[in-house]
C-alpha cells in the first residue's frame, strides 16, 4: 500500500506549500527561495548563478541516483548536489486561501 501511494505522489504532483528546501521540491512545483545557509564563497558564487532570495524556483531532471539535480531560475538551469539544495531554504507559503474582499453594497 504505500509503494503504490509514493507512486501517486511520484506521478501526481500536488502544490507543498511545506516543502523547506529544494530537494522536497517535487517535479512540477515551484518554490520561492528565502536564504542561502551557505559558506559565503559557495553562497556568493549560487546567487551570481541566479539563486537570489525572492526568486521562483522548479525542479527539473535528476541522475537515475538523484543526485544531482537539476533546477530552472532565472531562466537558467544549473545541477545541484543533494548537500547544496538541501541548503537552499524556501519561503513557507500558507494553505489557506486568500481572504475574499467585502462585496460592495450600493
């Protein structure tokens, strides 16, 4: 039974709004990146790639291992290794719909 639920989540990506970093990223969503808990070197050398807080994040293609993976920002997408995604942190999102305006009564 959960080999053909983790097969359902593999094949049916839903929106998770819980994801923390990259690597809980899940083919089809997207992230929006808060810090780098990076050396500054390495840090430094990701934003220059475009990893910049505030900017939307997609996983793409891995290695048959997983590692590593691929992600597009910026309109770029660079390899990561599993150590250095699992760095990158996202923003948590809530799951709450947004609140809906008053209606206006004339």
């Amino acid at each position: 039974m959960a080999v053909k639920k983790a097969r359902q989540a593999k094949h049916n990506p839903l929106p998770n709004p819980g994801a923390a970093n990259l690597m809980e990223l899940r083919h089809g969503e997207s992230g929006i990146l808060d810090r780098l808990d990076l050396p500054d070197d390495d840090a430094r050398r990701l934003m220059e790639l475009g990893f910049l807080p505030g900017h939307a994040i997609t996983p793409g293609h891995s290695a048959p291992g997983g590692d590593p993976r691929v992600f597009r920002v910026d309109g770029s997408e660079v390899a990561l290794r599993r150590e250095t995604a699992k760095k990158l942190i996202l923003r948590q999102t809530s799951t709450e719909p947004a609140p809906r305006a008053a209606a206006k009564v004339s």
